[in-house]
C-alpha cells in the first residue's frame, strides 16, 4: 500500500513538473515575442539632488504589458529572459526607447527635462559583439548627447572578468557615455575593481539604507562609501530612500543624490512628465 502510495505521489510530482514545464515554455515563447508585439513599457524613477529636491536624472525601468497576465515587474520574467538569452534584445529595445523619449522631452518641455538617463544592462550584454554599436546607434537616432546616457552595470558582472569588461567599458566610455555600478556594495567587493574599470557612478544598494537610522555603524559605513566615491571623483547615488528620516541622515553623511520611493516610485513616462510639469508650475 505505501509502494502504490508512493506511486501516487510520484505521478502527482511528475504531473506538477510536467505543468510548470509546460508553463515555461509558453511564458518563453510569449516572452519573447513580446518585443515584437509592442508589449514592452518603459517606466521611469527619478534620480533626485537631496540638496534642491530636484529631479536630476531618471531610471529606466522595464515592464512587461503581457495580455495574459496583466502587468509584470521585472521580478516575473527578467530571471526567465537571462536564462534564454532574450534579455539582450530586451535592453537593447530599453536601451532605445529611453533615449528616444528623452530626447523628445528635452525637445518639447526643456525646463522640466532630466539631465541624464540611466539604463540597466544584464551580463549577458557583455558578450554581444557589437554592443558599442548598439549603443551608439541609439545615441545617434535618437540625438541625445552622450553624456546625458548612463549605462548600468551590477558589481558581479563588472568582476567577471576584469580585463574583457575594462576593455568593453572603455570602447564605450569613448563614445562619451557614463558607466555606473548598480548594487554597489553586495558583490564580491574587492575594491580593486575600482581602480582597473573606468566607472563614473556608483549607485549604493538599498540594503545599506534599510535600518539606517539607529545603526550607527551602517551609518558609518555610508559615510565612508560617500567619501571614496567623492574621492575618487565620481557621483554617487543611494537607492532605496523610502522615509523622509533616510533622506535626513543620508544628507547628514553627506550623500549628494538619491533615489528610492520616498522620492518618486517608478511610472509611465507621461504621468512623470505630468507630475514634473506641475511641481515646476506651482
Ligand atoms: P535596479 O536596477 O537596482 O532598480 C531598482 C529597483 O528598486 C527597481 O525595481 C525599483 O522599483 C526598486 N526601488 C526603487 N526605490 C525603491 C525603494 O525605495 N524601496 C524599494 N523596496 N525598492 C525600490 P524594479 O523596477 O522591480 O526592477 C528590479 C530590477 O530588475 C532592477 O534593479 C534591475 O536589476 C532589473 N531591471 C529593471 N529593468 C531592467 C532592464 O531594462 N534591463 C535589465 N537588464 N534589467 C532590468
Ligand atoms: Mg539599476
Ligand atoms: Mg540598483
Ligand atoms: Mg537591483
């Protein structure tokens, strides 16, 4: 009986795995015409200056409009477009869509229009042979200057391989471009890397703010990631800043820019222009 059980159980596991196999190739091939269908959506955070409160820079932030299941979150399908490779066509139509509409806004409403805007990029982006041409083509198409794209990299692609990335990072830094850590501080942190890749901004993760206050030695060590990233001349931005007391103490431990929901949450592009325009009207 505890054999024909077992039976019974194992068809269930079997039945279980066969469906969410089945399920993963249907969101794969969903997935991956959702670039072609039009289904992907740009959504902006902005990047503030803590000292004027003013919006800086902007976060480009994929969403994926998937007619079956509604809107989803990175979380849901960007671990699924790294593992089959479609990642790379994703962030290449990021890529694009951000210096189109920031070119367009820079156009039509310039009092309002962020300086720069930044773009994240997978590991997998690395190994695309014609990367800088990817990115040059979007700087040249839509006009925007280079300086006003930032591309974003996490500390554990960047230490891959130090020597490839270096070299990568600085063919694109020859276009005029800015490179920023992301996550800065849950890698592998040997800070050697700093000194081998030519990086322009380091974006501290959210976990060194979560419980900030009160910790006096979390506060410390901001501090001091503040002061090697000035040191070292390159701008410095803290994620995750979602109470107005985080945005105290980091302006306190001398942070210059920030980013988190206290400040702004992500959003369509043109509910961000319309929440911007009035800030600036009023
Ligand atoms: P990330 O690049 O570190 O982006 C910041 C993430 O933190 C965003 O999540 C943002 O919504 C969230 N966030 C911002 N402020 C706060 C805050 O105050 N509190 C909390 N709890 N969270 C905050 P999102 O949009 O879900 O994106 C998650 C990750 O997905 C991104 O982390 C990035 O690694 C990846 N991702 C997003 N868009 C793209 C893309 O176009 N290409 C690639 N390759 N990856 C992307
Ligand atoms: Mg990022
Ligand atoms: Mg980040
Ligand atoms: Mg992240």
């Amino acid at each position: 009986a505890a054999k024909a059980r077992g039976k019974a159980c194992y068809q269930v596991f079997e039945n279980h795995m066969h469906e969410m196999l089945l399920d993963r190739l249907d969101q794969e091939a969903r997935l991956r015409e959702a670039v072609h269908r039009g289904e992907l959506r740009l959504h902006l955070q902005p990047v503030v200056d803590v000292a004027s409160r003013e919006v800086r820079g902007v976060e480009a932030l994929v969403r994926w409009e998937d007619p079956e299941r509604g809107l989803q979150q990175p979380g849901s399908f960007i671990p699924l477009a790294e593992e089959t490779g479609l990642i790379t066509e994703i962030d290449r139509w990021v890529l694009n869509e951000a210096c189109r509409t920031m070119r367009e806004w820079q156009e039509t409403s310039p009092a309002t229009a962020p300086a720069w805007v930044s773009v994240n990029l997978s590991a997998a982006n690395l190994e695309v042979p014609d990367l800088t041409d990817r990115v040059a083509y979007a700087l040249a198409s839509s006009g925007i200057t280079p300086d006003g794209l930032v591309l974003e990299l996490t500390e554990t692609v960047l230490m891959r391989d130090i020597e490839v990335t270096a070299g990568r990072l600085e063919e694109l830094r020859e276009l005029g471009v800015n490179i920023a850590i992301d996550d800065f501080g849950t890698g592998y942190s040997s800070l050697g890397y700093l000194r081998d890749i030519p990086v322009d901004v380091l974006k501290v993760d959210r976990s060194f703010i979560t419980g900030l206050a009160g910790h006096r030695r979390q506060q410390e060590l901001v501090s001091a990631i503040l002061q090697l990233g000035h040191t070292l001349g390159l701008k410095v931005v803290v994620e995750g800043i979602e109470t107005e007391e985080q945005l105290d103490l980091l302006i306190a431990l001398g942070g210059r820019f920030a980013q988190g929901y206290h400040l702004g949450r992500p959003e369509p592009v043109a509910s961000l222009r319309a929440r911007l325009a009035t800030v600036t009207a009023g």
